[in-house]
C-alpha cells in the first residue's frame, strides 16, 4: 500500500483501512470469478488501484456529486474512487450479475455507504449522473452512445467522461468524432506501467 500514500500522501487512516481491506477482499474475490487476469494480482495496488485512482490526479468530485461506473467488472476503477472520495455518491454497474454481487459483498466488507452496484446494461440505464468514469470496456465511438444521455443538465466544466485508456487513441479518437482531451497518467505516476497509459476526458458538453 506504500505506493498509494507515495502518490496521494493525505489519505486518512480509515482510506488506508479501506484500501487494505480491499486488497484482501479482492484477492479472496479474484481466486473464485478472475475479476483481473492471475498474473496481475502481485500488483494489485499499483496496477489496479492506483490505476483507478489515475482519473482523481485529473478531476476532484465535489462533495454530492454523483458518478456512475460503467463496466465495473470487479469494482475498477469505483471502489477506489469511492474511498478517495467518500462524500460522492457511486453507481457501479455491469451486465454481468456475478461480477456484481462481488463488488456488492467488497463495499459492504468495507462499509462503504457511498456505492451502489447494480446488475445492467450501460445502454439500459436511466438515471442522470454528474460525471460517468470507466476503464477497458468498449471502443469510445460506441461506449459513448451508451452514456451521452446520461448526464444530469447542470454540468459544469469538469463533467463529463473520464475514460482509462492505453496505446495510441488517436483513431479511436477521431472515429468517435468526439471532442476529447487527453492526460497522460505517466505525468503524474513514475512507474513503467503508466507509460503509455491515459484519462480520456470527454466533456458534457461536446458539439
Ligand atoms: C475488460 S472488463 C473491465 C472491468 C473493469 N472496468 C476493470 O477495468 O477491471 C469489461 C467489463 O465490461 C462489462 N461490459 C461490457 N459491455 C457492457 C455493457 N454494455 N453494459 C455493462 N457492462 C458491460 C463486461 O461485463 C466486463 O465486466
């Protein structure tokens, strides 16, 4: 977990609580549904948690807000976020119920009241939401016809899409037809892994 607090040195003792707890949790998790490939798991933390967290080295949620997480799989990037920022609402969803029910038993493992998580189809949705994040799910031009229309009217500037992506998204970008703004997470995190990872940052407002 030192490379959490390297990165986000204010954490408070309950989010260093929460995050060890989680990787227990997710590694109890990881044995039985694979939430993320085997090989992966001895970097639980850098690759997985302070990946999820790349999106807050971009963006702060306001305290109220809400944000949904789409493709959740086993709670990434959500329930990271969701202890970075306890006082913002998380809606974490997924089609696939087993998924689901795992991060449902993590949060209340953690006893954290700021998640929901719900077995759906991003496209099934109703809600609004101030802001929606993700990470791996689908190429951008067909994940954002599934969200577009979840936003809530009163965006500001910072809502919006944040998208953890790698490699090179320029065609993916311009296939889109979006307006999107890229932030290289290797600014910010030292390690090889970040090297050519990003958060694509679509704004609400894109026409
Ligand atoms: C590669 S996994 C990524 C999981 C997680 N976001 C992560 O980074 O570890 C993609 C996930 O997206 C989910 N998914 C794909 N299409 C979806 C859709 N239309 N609505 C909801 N979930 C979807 C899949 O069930 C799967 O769990």
């Amino acid at each position: 977990m030192d490379i959490l607090n390297r990165y986000f040195p204010d954490l408070t003792d309950q989010q260093q609580r929460h995050f060890a707890q989680l990787d227990t949790e997710f590694r109890g998790w990881n044995e039985r549904l694979n939430l993320v490939a085997r090989t992966d798991v001895d970097n639980l933390a850098e690759r997985h948690f302070l990946h999820s967290l790349g999106i807050a080295k971009v963006v702060q949620f306001p305290a109220g807000s809400s944000v949904l997480d789409v493709g959740t799989g086993g709670g990434l990037p959500g329930l990271p976020l969701a202890i970075l920022f306890p006082e913002t609402k998380f809606h974490l969803v997924d089609s696939i119920g087993k998924k689901i029910h795992a991060v449902q038993e993590m949060a209340a493992a953690l006893g954290l009241h700021n998640v929901t998580a719900e077995q759906i189809r991003a496209e099934q949705l109703r809600t609004k939401y101030d802001y929606v994040v993700s990470r791996a799910v689908a190429r951008l031009a067909t994940f954002h016809t599934w969200i577009a229309h979840r936003y809530k009217p009163q965006g500001d500037a910072t809502s919006g899409l944040y998208y953890l992506k790698g490699g090179d998204l320029t065609e993916e970008i311009e296939e889109s037809g979006l307006k999107a703004r890229l932030f290289d997470l290797s600014d910010f995190y030292a390690e090889e892994f970040f090297e050519t990872k990003k958060v694509v940052f679509v704004p609400v407002t894109n026409k």
